[in-house]
C-alpha cells in the first residue's frame, strides 16, 4: 500500500472577497472529492481572499498509482477557470 501526501499552493486572482473565495475553494474541494475519492482540506491561507492552500491524501495499492492520481489532480485543478496553481509539493510513503 502506498500513500501519498500532496499540498497545492493556489492563487485565485478573480475573487474580492473571503466569501468569494470560500465558494471557489469549497466547490473545488467538493469536485476533487466526487472524482478522485481523496481527502482534501484547506489547510493554509484562511485569511487571505486570493490565496489558498490545500492539502490532499490519497492512498493505492502501488507508487505508480498515486503517482497517476496526483498528475491527474494537477491537471484537474490546471484546467480550472480562475484558479492558477503556483507550487505543489508531494510526498510517497
């Protein structure tokens, strides 16, 4: 079994607001959880309205299957109108 732990470091350039912000990030989260069954919070940046920080897990029986799993999730939230991702970070255990 492996595990792999990621972090997206996201900029939102087009909302005003941590309210505009908050339905951004909670409707991306709801979206990454009904396509990738993962475990996905926001975990930094909570003050700032353009910035945000999610942290995901996801776990399968081999590396190579994580690994397909994050690239396919970079490319999800890339696709994304409105969101820029400006740093990831992963981990394998």
């Amino acid at each position: 079994m492996r595990v792999a732990v990621s972090v997206f470091d996201l900029h939102i350039p087009g909302v005003t607001s941590l309210k505009g912000k908050r339905k951004v990030i909670k409707s991306l989260i709801h979206r990454l959880r009904n396509r990738f069954n993962l475990s996905v919070s926001e975990i930094g940046y909570q003050d700032l309205w353009q910035r945000a920080e999610l942290g995901m897990a996801v776990v399968c029986y081999n590396g190579a299957g994580t690994d397909s799993i994050l690239e396919q999730i970079f490319t999800f939230i890339e696709a994304e109108n409105g969101i820029e991702i400006i740093a990831t970070r992963s981990e394998h255990y």
